[in-house]
C-alpha cells in the first residue's frame, strides 16, 4: 500500500477539479458525520478488474462453462453444484490475491483525523476498508475471506484461497471444493451471491445510521444500481445535505449530486484530505 506525497494528488488535477477539492476540504472540515457509499472502481487503483467492463474477468458475458458470471456465483449454483461455483468464486479470489488497499482506501480513514465520525458503505467483498483501518464499516456484501461451514456453521478468516481445493481454469469434474474439516460440510465464503437476500444485520446497521443523518454523503466508484445504494445519496440530497460523486462515467446520481467529479476516486480522496491536513496546521 503506498501514498502520495502531500499536494502530488492534486497537481494532475484541472483546474475545475482543484477548484472543487478545495470548496470540499473547507466545507468538511468539522462536520461531524460523512459518509462514503463505494464500489468496485474504489479498488481499480489497487489492481482489481470488475466482472464487466473495461478490464473486466467476465466480457464475453459467459465463463468458460457457458454461464453468466450472475447465474454461476448464485445462491442456486452453490446449493446444486458446489463445485461449479466455487471455481469461479476463487477466480475473483485469485484476482484479488496479492492486491492490497490503495490510497483511496487510505485517505477515507484520514477523514476521520478531521470529521467527527466517518461511515464507509461498501458494496466490495475485497476487505480493503478494513485493511485500511477505517474505523466504521458496513460490508453490505460480505468479506470473501470469512468462510463458514453451511452444516456445523463453524467459521474462518482467511488470507487467501491457495490452500482450499476447487476447479482451475480448464477442468470440469465435479465434487472438487472446500469442506468443513470438523463436519464435511460445504463450505461457502460469507458473502451474498445472486439471488441472495442481504444480511439484514447490516441492513439494520444502516438504517440506524441513516436515521442519524449525515452531513455529507459521497459516492465513490459505483454504478448504483441498487436501491440501498442510491438512498444514502438521495436521502442526503433530498435533506439538503452535501453530496458529492466520484466517477469518471454518469450514473444515476449524478444528475442530483452537488459535485460531480470524473476522476479516479483515490487522486480526488487524497487532495481532499491533504487540503484538510493543510488547512488543520
């Protein structure tokens, strides 16, 4: 994990840009409640590819067995064929293996050195945020390095995927994927798959978060597509509240946001902090 010096961020910057990072720093500075709604373009910087897109595992539309990436991780696929499943879980696995949580990650946990209290919602199974050190984290989708056992329910944090058995590219034969060593039972990452319900713990944890209010609501990296994803921002939006979005395409909100910023998101987060820092001295 590396991060740039102070004021470099910003030097590659327009000028527009740099107008709008510094309106930003002097409107956050001792708020006391943000927070930072992300998606899968907070980790390009890190390396990881989408399932779809520019650089994405999956653009044919179709793995390498016929399924759509949606139908292969679903709920459905891990219950009748485990094995299936789980080798293209550890294909996503595999993408983020050796990747670690860049500076955008970083400079959201240094908000937290200038807001009373900073919230990050993340659609991400990578773990970043809490590699990070962010103190406030919903993990709406789930951690691909917490297991748990579907039978005996024992559970398990692990660093990778590189000791566990399940198909590589290429092979077809079933009955190949990871199993409970204290029951036998399927194992399966803590995370939701398609045609999941979410964790409603979490969802409960939102909501309460959200009933608090914020004073500033960003969203960073996402398409949000999902209704719990774009209700922070239209809740803040609709309360008069500061909204801001960083993506380098549109997406639904970015017609009501208050700035719009095509950028990647760790460059913009980390000129933003570094104003703050400048500005604290």
């Amino acid at each position: 994990m590396s991060t740039q010096t102070p004021g470099e961020a910003e030097e590659s910057m327009s000028q527009e840009d740099r107008g709008t990072v510094a309106e930003l720093a002097e409107r956050l500075s001792g708020m006391d409640r943000v927070l930072f709604v992300t998606g899968a373009g907070m980790s390009a910087d890190s390396g990881l590819p989408t399932y779809r897109g520019i650089g994405g595992l999956y653009n044919s539309g179709r793995t390498e067995d016929g399924f759509a990436i949606e139908d292969a991780i679903s709920g459905d696929m891990l219950e009748t064929r485990p094995a299936m499943s789980w080798k293209y879980l550890a294909q996503i696995e595999e993408s983020c293996r050796g990747a670690d949580c860049n500076d955008g990650h970083l400079a959201i946990r240094d908000f937290e050195r200038h807001v009373g209290e900073v919230w990050v919602l993340t659609q991400n199974i990578d773990g970043f945020h809490t590699r990070a050190g962010s103190s406030n984290i919903i993990e709406i989708h789930g951690d691909l390095h917490h297991l748990e056992c579907t039978r005996c329910g024992d559970k398990q944090t692990v660093k990778d995927y590189s000791h566990l058995p399940y198909l590589k590219s290429g092979e077809k034969e079933e009955g190949v994927f990871p199993t409970c060593t204290k029951c036998e039972g399927l194992v399966r990452p803590q995370v939701v798959l398609f045609g999941e319900m979410l964790y409603m713990d979490r969802i409960s944890k939102l909501q309460a978060q959200l009933g608090k209010g914020f004073d500033a609501v960003f969203s960073v990296g996402t398409t949000s597509i999902f209704p719990y994803i774009v209700a922070p921002v239209t809740m803040a939006a609709n309360a008069g509240k500061l909204t801001v979005e960083i993506n380098p395409g549109d997406t639904d909100v970015s017609d009501i946001v208050d700035f719009k910023i095509k950028s990647g998101a760790a460059k913009v987060l980390r000129a933003i902090v570094d104003r703050m820092d400048k500005k604290s001295k």
